[in-house]
C-alpha cells in the first residue's frame, strides 16, 4: 500500500486506509507494507503500521521525522549543533513586548517562527523587529492555527542530506545546495510570470507555485496567495 496524496495539501483518510489495510491484511499479512511517498502522510502510516502491526517505522520513531523540536532535542543529544530555540507560548502572547524582548534575548534576532510539522517553509515568518512579532501576535490573538516554534535564524548557504539506511547500516548517503530554498536570507521569494502572461491549468502543487511572479518582502501575502493557487484552474497575472 503506497501513501502518496500528490498534493501536500490534501489529507488521506485515516479510516479509508484502514479499511483498504482490513480488506487485504487476512490474504497477505506477511507480504503487506506500507510505503509513504510524501512527508506529510509518514504519521498517517505509521499509526496504521502499529494498529495492524505491520513492519515498518513506527508512529513514535515518525514524530523524529515531522516535529522540528524534537529533530533538534535528538541532534543536541548528540552533540550536534542546531539553532537555538524554543516552543511557542500562547500564553504570552497578550503582551508582547515583553515576551519579545525575553525571546530576543533567548535566541537572538533576528529569529524565525515556524510550525512544529508543517514542510516546505509553509506558515514560516520572519521576525526582524517588534512590529513584525506583534503584527504577529494580533492575526493570532485567538489562536494559533499550528504549534509553533521560535528558532534563531542562521544566514547561509542551504544543504540537504539524504540517505538509506538499513539494519543500522548506510546503505546510501548524499549531500547537495539547495537551488531554490523556501527561505533566503532576506526572507525574500522570486516569482517568474509577467504581468499578462497566463498561468496555465496544472494538477501539480509545485507547476503552480513555480508559475507566481513578483517581488514581494512580506511572506504572509505570499502564502496566501500559495494557499490560494492549489484550487486555481486558470488565472492571470494582474
């Protein structure tokens, strides 16, 4: 069974899985594997891995893969460094000079809010000063749509790091720059399209997103109109 929505957007039934899993498990129960193709269904597959027992990560060896803080706590652990930070607290958030300057003075500025388990930089925004961080704290008054983080931001060159491993033994390591990362130095995103030009209908997340054009300082304008071109059919460029 392979978990792969094509759309980082789109949720895969928990309970459709498990009646695929239930209708199969009987006939193949040796044979069956889950496989995740895409990072944001990996607790999906576990929590299915471990109601059937089906080998494979489990869910809480997954929570290592899709939650920032915790990837930073098993790093630490092991004498590795990573940016310094902490977890966002909602509590705070009624007076927000003070919980800036005590941020300010726990990971330095200026610093990145970002949630815990999303991927691909989305929901990420950029502190620089104190009306940034309190434009911030108004949007999210009420509540917060993602757990967050605060992290000390680190200017430089972009990496990844991806390899097999198998029975504790790397089996394949590689690591490559970053061509386009989510989040440059100056927070800033480049588009492509000009004005006019028409934007074609895709099913593909990454075509449309690669499609917008302009420059543009402010991240939440450009999430949105990310969040916005998934349903879009065909738009152009005003």
């Amino acid at each position: 069974m392979t978990c792969n929505s094509g759309n980082p957007f789109e949720t895969i039934s928990y309970d459709f899985c498990r009646h695929v899993i239930s209708k199969n498990i009987s006939v193949s129960e040796n044979a069956l594997k889950i496989i995740c193709l895409s990072e944001d269904n990996l607790l999906l597959a576990a929590q299915l891995r471990d109601e059937f027992n089906i080998p494979g990560m489990r869910f809480e060896q997954a929570q290592s893969f899709r939650d920032k803080t915790i990837m930073k706590y098993i790093l630490q652990k092991n004498q590795i460094r990573t940016p310094h930070y902490v977890k966002f607290d909602h509590t705070r958030i009624n007076d927000p000079k003070n919980y800036y300057d005590h941020l300010t003075q726990t990971i330095g500025l200026p610093f990145v809010l970002k949630p815990f388990n999303l991927l691909g930089g989305l929901g990420i925004v950029m502190v620089k000063s104190f009306e940034e961080f309190n434009s911030f704290c108004i949007e999210n008054a009420k509540e917060l749509s993602y757990e967050y983080e605060a992290e000390e931001f680190i200017s430089g060159t972009l990496f990844h790091c991806d390899s097999i491993i198998e029975n504790s033994e790397i089996l394949f390591s590689t690591c490559c720059e970053y061509t386009n990362p989510n989040i440059t130095s100056q927070h800033e995103m480049k588009w492509t399209v000009k004005e006019g030009d028409q934007i074609k209908s895709s099913m593909s997340l990454r075509d449309k997103a690669a499609s917008i054009t302009a420059w543009n300082n402010n991240y939440e304008e450009l999430r949105k109109d990310f969040l916005f071109l998934k349903d879009y059919q065909s738009i152009a460029v005003h």
